[in-house]
C-alpha cells in the first residue's frame, strides 16, 4: 500500500454548508503544498533517515515548525517503493523497472505507486493555490556529503537564479551539506525523472532532489586535537539533522517568494536591477573567490543566524557568481545519475514485460470467472427472523436453579435408597 501522510494546521472545521460549497474539501487542503516522496530506490535507506528527520521537525513544536505548518500543507509520501523494501531490492521494483525513469509514462500495474503520486501532484496543480515545492530524498554511492540537484530556466535567466537559492541556503545553515556538489542541469538522460517531469510536465519550479552519501562527509582531521573530530560517516541521527535545517529554509525563502505586495514587488525588481549591474564594483564589494574570502565566508556558515539575516538580493549575487564560475569551469557533473541508469530495462523489453503482466492478470481474471461461472449458487443461510427467534424461546427448557434439582445419592448397590417414612408420635393419654 502508498502511504500518505498530510501534515498542516487544520484549524476549526468549517460549517456545513461551506464544506458542501468546496465539494467535500477541507479548507486546510487548499494551502499551498510541498510534496516530500522518497525510498524510490529501496536500497537507499539514507533517504528514510532525512525524511524522518523532516517529519519529526514539521510535527514538533518549534516556533518555525508551527508557521510552516499554518501557511503549507504538507503531502508527504514516505515510501515510494514497498515491495522492493519488503522484498530487499536495492534499485528496482518487483517490475524490475527503475522507478525514477518511469515518471513520464507510468503504469497504471507495473509502476502503481508512480502513476498515483504523478496524479496526485497533478490533482493539486489544479487547486487555486497548487503545489509549491517538491522534495525527492534520495541516497548517492559515489560522492560525499549531501547536496541537492535543482532545475533551471535557462542558462543566465533571474529565474533560474533565484531555484538555486534554497540550496545555497542549506549549505549555509549546516555543514554536511555541500553547495560545490550540487547540480542545475537537466540533461537528457534524466527527462524521465521525478524532478524534469514534475518540473517541466507538472509546473513545480522549486523542485529538487536530495542526495545523502551512502559513507558521510570528507572532513580535514584536527591533528591538534584529534579529540575533536567529528565522525565522518552518517549516522541515523546525523542524517535526521537536515530537517530542521530544511524547514528554517523554506520559511526563510518561500514564505518571502510567495508574499504578493508592494514591498515584495519592489524586492524583486532590486534583485533583477541589482544582477544587471553587478560587475567589477559588485565583485570588489562581495569578493568571494580569493582564498581568503572563501575561508571567512566557511567560518561565517557555521554560524545559522548569521545564515538566515543575510539580504536575498546578496545571496542571489552569491549565488549567480557560483553559476558563473562553474559554466567557465565546464559545468559539475551529475554523479552516479548523469548516465541513464543502469538498472533500467529498455523500452522494448518494458513493453513485453508489461505485455505478459496484463497477458497473465487478464487470464487469470477470465479463468476465475469461467470457473465460477458454471458453479451453482451457494445458497445463503438465512437469519431467523424475530418471530422464529421468540418462538424458540418459549420453547426452549428452562434454565435449571436450585429449587427443581433434587439431590441425587446412591448407594454401594448403585440403587437409590429409599427415604424414611416419618413416625408420628401420638402423646399419651391423660391417666
């Protein structure tokens, strides 16, 4: 079975007559939604660790935790992928298709959970306010540790700029997650994946996927105080900490992205204003690149409040001078998932495989049928009605008490004795 799971602020119920209005639809629904999927690949348990640690912040009582959930509704999908959970599978299904190239034309029999999650989506981009992020944990086997793949506009475009803010964002809250690693490119190999389609087919702009390393984080041992080392691989805990982290980014973010005011107008043309501009005096002003800015900029990330009062206008600087420094660097590659993946069968051998699966359902259906079909009738017992039931009971013996159960007592010969006759004493005669 697909879980879900609706995480929000529900509020008083509305009166009746309302709901009949919504056809049946609380109100706390039609929030904006964020949409939380992982464990499409069943060997990737990482994904479950991050996903648990969301949850648990989303429910908990922290001051951000309780905003989040009055201006969002949260659909959260923690399993995409049961039966290769169940069964140990480390990237497919029983269908044996990788699930995350499936999403442009799922199954209805051999990819059930995708195509529900896909219309899913779908049914909430009908809503007036829709779905305004979409959150995919996944695990990576080749890299360290966690970083996000993002969508983008088009190389250069405010637009595609402002996507990447939410990573830069996390990387800059916590330290396991790595903004170098992370990824905007949607190459051709990955159309078929959750994030392209529920980007480009669905209209989900803030979508990403979420890679935790299956070993933790390369960090540069303290040899002066080797006490001090922090752990290098990812523990359950450890993994859990992206949560919080997470949801003091989408307050920070996506609360200001989706305020419709004069205030917020104006922010945005002095972003765009501010990227035009931004040149040699934009650069000297927010240096970043020399050895010395990076290594004071690393030392002010740790710090989460410094984090969180930085001005959107400089972080999008940051931000587009990232994008630009790796377009001249020739791009950053997408890991393990660049190639399509290999797991994934072809779609002539999807299309046979499909073939026998309906070929077998539909047999054994027609079989089930047939068979049942020249049975005779089981006929049903019927219930006696009451009068049968009362004329039962005054029939019935009665119950058996105290007062009309004689004793019985046998003797040695196994006859009952008889009882003694009582004697009547007659009184004597007066003399």
């Amino acid at each position: 079975p697909l879980v879900l799971l609706l995480i929000t602020d529900w509020g008083p119920d509305p009166p009746p007559e309302d709901l009949d209005q919504m056809e049946g639809v609380h109100p706390a629904l039609l929030k904006p939604g964020i949409v939380i999927t992982a464990r499409q690949h069943p060997g990737e348990s990482n994904a479950s660790w991050m996903c648990h640690g969301l949850l648990k912040f989303l429910v908990s009582d922290a001051e951000e935790a309780v905003k989040l959930r009055r201006d969002f509704c949260f659909h959260v999908f923690p399993c995409l992928n049961p039966d290769g959970v169940i069964h140990g599978n480390y990237r497919c299904s029983l269908s044996g298709d990788d699930l995350n190239r499936q999403w442009l034309e799922p199954h209805p029999i051999t990819h059930p959970t995708i195509h529900c999650v896909k219309e899913y989506i779908r049914g909430l981009q009908s809503n007036s306010k829709g779905a305004y992020a979409c959150f995919d944990f996944h695990g990576h086997s080749r890299r360290t540790h966690i970083f996000f793949y993002g969508c983008s506009f088009g190389e250069g475009q405010l637009k595609s700029y402002r996507l990447q803010l939410y990573p830069k964002l996390v990387s800059l809250l916590h330290h396991d997650v790595c903004y170098e690693y992370c990824s905007f490119k949607m190459q051709r190999s990955k159309a078929s994946t959750a994030r392209c389609v529920v980007f480009r087919d669905l209209g989900v702009e803030h979508t990403y996927t979420i890679e935790a390393s299956f070993y933790g984080v390369a960090v540069n041992p303290n040899l002066d105080d080797p006490s001090a080392n922090e752990p290098n691989v990812f523990t359950p805990q450890r993994l859990g900490k992206i949560g919080p982290v997470m949801g003091r980014a989408m307050l920070t973010l996506f609360r200001a992205n989706m305020s419709r005011g004069p205030r917020a107008l104006r922010r945005k043309k002095a972003q765009s204003r501010l990227l035009d501009d931004s040149g040699d005096e934009a650069d000297k002003s927010c240096p970043s690149e020399p050895e010395e800015a990076s290594e004071a900029s690393d030392a002010a990330s740790s710090d989460s409040a410094e984090a969180l009062a930085l001005d959107p206008a400089e972080l999008l600087l940051t931000v587009k001078r990232d994008a630009e420094l790796r377009s001249a660097e020739g791009g950053s590659s997408g890991g393990s998932d660049s190639c399509p993946s290999a797991d994934n069968k072809p779609k002539e051998e999807q299309a046979r495989f499909r073939s026998i699966v309906v070929a077998r359902v539909t047999t054994s259906r027609d079989a089930k049928r047939k068979s049942l079909k020249g049975r005779p009738a089981r006929p049903k017992a019927k219930r006696p009605s009451s009068a049968h039931r009362r004329l039962y009971s005054s029939q019935a013996s009665p119950t058996p008490t105290l007062t009309n159960i004689e004793p019985k007592v046998e003797s040695d010969r196994g006859e009952r004795p008889e009882a003694p006759r009582p004697t009547r004493i007659r009184p004597r005669s007066a003399q």
